[in-house]
C-alpha cells in the first residue's frame, strides 16, 4: 500500500510504543492485536528500528496481514490486518 | 498451526544473562510458544527469594564493573527487569519455570516456597532432558 492509502485506512485499534526498546513493540502488538476483530487494522508506533522488520516478520508467521509502513520524523507507523 | 515448543536451561543466575533470557522469552511469547525453563544452578539461586530480590546479590556475568552503567542504560531504554520479562511472558504464552532439585539444595533452597513465585515446581534432570528432546528449540543460557 502506498503511504497515502495507509494514512487513509479506518483503524481500529493504535498502539504507541515508542517510549519502549526492543521486545517492547513486539509485546504491544502481539498484546493489542488479541483485542481487536479479524479484519480490523491494528496500527502500530515506534521507534525502535529493530521493530521495522521484526513486527512485518512476525505478522506473517501469524498470518496476519502486513500492509506496510509510514515513515514519520524520529519514529514510524506500521500497519497491520488481523487474520 | 500447531505450537511450537522452546526448552531452555537456564544455568546462569547474572543480571547480564537473566536479562538475555527475558527478551528471549518475549519473543517466544509473541509466537505463542509453549516453553520450558529449567532453573539451573546458578539460576536456582537467582530465583532464591532472597537473592531475586536483593539488587546486590546478582551481579554482571562479563565486564562486572560495568553494572551501574549496565542498569542506568536498561532504565534510559525503559527496558524491563529480568523478574518482570518473565512474568510477562508467563502471562502471554505457557512458560513454566522448572527448579532443579540439586541446584536448589546447594543454595539452601528446599521447596518450592524458598523460591520467588515465578517458580512452577522443582524437578530432577530427567524431565529436562525428555522437554529438551521434544523442543523444536532448545537454548542453554
């Protein structure tokens, strides 16, 4: 998805995890991604660089959908489709 | 998708190495393993209640002089403490952290209670070795 696509999506449910290091994020998103509905968008801050590949990875491990990434000044945002 | 499992033996009882062993559990959290720790001899002591929680008592495994800056950076980073890791994990994914008999008797710990309450009971090497056999993962820390 585009940038503009993602900053479009209807989001269910955001985590901020940018005041954590890594396994934080992981941990967030794993942990909110139990409390939303299959098909809803989860998205995801933070700032640890490491969570750039890690969450993508995991998600596709667990079948989730990675839809992409937004670049943000000091920080990201990722987005996710739960199964 | 079935679970898969982690077996690790958790010999090391520094604060180096329990910090290791947190994030490392957190990761298999996140992947819903189902894990098995088993508390070796330096780790039966750090889960001694009375060493656990005594920051004096666990102490850097490489370069020990570097444990004020080691913990002030965890803080900087709001990085967990080891005992925390391992609840989380606990509370996320199946974790069961095994007490090794002898380990515990050689730091004065007999049952289960001399143990912080993250320990799930005291078992003899057998039962590591059988979890270590069935694990898709298996780590010595």
């Amino acid at each position: 998805m585009t940038p503009e696509e993602l900053s479009n999506l209807e989001i269910a449910k955001t985590v901020d995890a940018r005041g954590t290091a890594c396994p934080g994020p992981l941990l967030e998103a794993k942990k909110a991604i139990g409390k939303v509905e299959s098909g809803d968008i989860l998205e995801i801050l933070s700032a640890d660089e490491g969570t750039k590949k890690d969450i993508p990875k995991w998600a596709k491990k667990k079948n989730h959908e990675y839809l992409g990434t937004i670049e943000e000044s000091g920080y990201f945002k990722i987005y996710l489709k739960k199964q | 998708m079935e679970n898969k499992k982690m077996c690790m033996a958790l010999f090391s009882g520094s604060l180096d190495k329990l910090t290791a062993a947190g994030i490392i559990l957190s990761g298999a959290a996140a992947d819903d393993m189902e894990v098995d720790v088993y508390v070796l001899l330096q780790g039966a002591r750090a889960f001694k209640k009375e060493i656990a929680n005594d920051k004096d008592k666990i102490m850097l495994a490489e370069n020990p002089e570097l444990r004020e800056e080691f913990v002030e950076s965890l803080k900087k980073l709001n990085v967990k403490e080891w005992q925390d890791f391992f609840k989380e994990a606990k509370e996320i994914t199946d974790v069961k952290f095994h007490i090794c008999g002898l380990a515990g008797k050689i730091w004065g710990g007999e049952k289960l209670e001399d143990f912080i309450d993250l320990a799930d009971d005291i078992v003899g090497i057998g039962e590591y070795i059988t979890a270590a056999e069935e694990a898709d993962i298996h780590l010595f820390i």
